[in-house]
C-alpha cells in the first residue's frame, strides 16, 4: 500500500514537471515574438479607427 502512494507521488511531480516545463516554453517564446507582434498591433490599430483607415491602404 505503502509503495502504491509513493508511485501517484510520483506521478503529480512528473505531471508538475511537464506543465512547468511548458510554461517556461511558452514564456520565453512570448519574450521572443512578443515585441513583434506588439509593432504588428501598433501598425494596424491606427487602420481600424475610422478618421485614419482612408491612409493604411
């Protein structure tokens, strides 16, 4: 009995080890692309206001 808790221990730790492992993936692509798509954004917001969409085509 002893050794079946030791065995689902084992298994959150290894579940715990997998989502930190993606969560440290997803950070750092967010540190990589994410100032690209922050310039993305700031060259098309100004496109959906109606007064300046006449001169983003």
């Amino acid at each position: 009995m002893l050794f079946l808790l030791r065995e689902e221990g084992q298994g959150l730790i290894e579940y715990a080890l997998v989502l930190v492992l993606i969560a440290v993936v997803i950070i750092v692509i967010l540190a990589l692309v994410g100032p690209q798509i922050g310039n993305l954004y700031s060259q098309v917001a100004p496109c959906i206001a109606p007064p300046m969409a006449q001169y983003c085509l």
